[in-house]
C-alpha cells in the first residue's frame, strides 16, 4: 500500500481550504480545519488504502470538522458572539467586489445547508472529487452523492435567489413581471 507523501501536501491546500471554508462557513475557521487536519495527518505516518491522496485528505477534514463540532457542541454557549468573531473584509476583494460578495454568499449558502448535503457538495463541488471518490470519502453509495449534491444544489441556487434584490425601478408582482 502507498505511504502518503508529506511533501505533496501542498498542492491540496487550496481545495481543502474551499472545502473547509465550506463547511465551516467563515474563512477564518477554515484555515483551522485545514492546519488541524494537516496537524492529524502529519503527527504519523499514513497508509493510504485505494484512495488518493486529496480523496483521503478530505476524509480527515471531514472528520476533524465533525469531531469539532461535536466538540463545541459539550461547551456552554455564550448569548452574544464578540466582536472577533466576524470576518473582515478579504483585502484581495478590493479589486473585485462583487465576485467577493457572491462567494461569500454561496460560501454561506453551503454552511447552511443539513450536514450530509453539505459534505456531498463540499466534496464534488469545491474539492473536485467525482461522485466515485466521494462515495468512498463518505462512506455511501454513489447514486446517494448524486442525489445529495443535486438537492444540496437545488437549495443554495434557492437561497441565493430568495436573497436577490429585484432590479431598481421594477415592479414585481406575484405573477409577471413589469
């Protein structure tokens, strides 16, 4: 069996970090998840068994998500979030505002969404991984990815147009519009 390399590591960091970022729904979080998954698999020596590399890597992000919120879940909640908590602006969006905007909106969209949807999208969507790899990544069948990621699609395409303001200056009413 093939012994994960440590040094092509970071040629998965981008798409583990949209998957995290996905899955977490802040930016911050994301990179969290992405240094504590490396920090799992770089602690020992990896055997990888019929999996590549990146469908492996998502498999200990996804776990180490779920172990976090499962985690944060026994900690008492506070009734108000501080003000570290919100994201900045991302300083590279100055140049393209709303391609920023959009992302972090369907970045948001995918957060929202019931965790097996969300993990089906995150692993097919963002990582790349066909419906065969994240079937193996997830543990299920082939044909439930595609279903999942189908209706996860479905959900966030609703959430983003629900979301969408009407143009200025069109009136529109339940049937047609003027």
């Amino acid at each position: 069996m093939p012994r994960l390399d440590p040094h092509s590591l970071p040629r998965h960091v981008d798409r583990l970090y949209r998957a995290a970022w996905a899955l977490c729904g802040s930016p911050h979080d994301a990179e969290d998840l992405v240094q504590e998954t490396f920090a799992r698999v770089l602690a020992r020596p990896r055997t990888l068994r019929g999996q590549d590399e990146l469908a492996y890597l998502m498999q200990v992000l996804r776990n180490t998500f779920l172990t976090q919120r499962r985690d944060a879940g026994r900690r008492p909640q506070s009734a108000y979030a501080p003000i570290e908590e919100f994201d900045p602006p991302d300083p590279r969006a100055r140049d393209r505002p709303e391609q920023a905007l959009e992302a972090q909106e369907v970045f948001a969209g995918i957060a929202a969404l019931p965790e097996n949807f969300r993990l089906a999208l995150v692993a097919v969507d963002v990582v790349g991984l066909s419906y065969r790899e994240a079937a193996d990544a997830l543990k299920t069948r082939e044909a439930t990815i595609a279903t999942r990621v189908f209706r996860a699609r479905e959900r966030v395409a609703q959430e983003l147009n629900r979301e969408a303001p009407a143009p200025e200056g069109v009136l529109v009413d339940e049937e047609r519009a003027i």
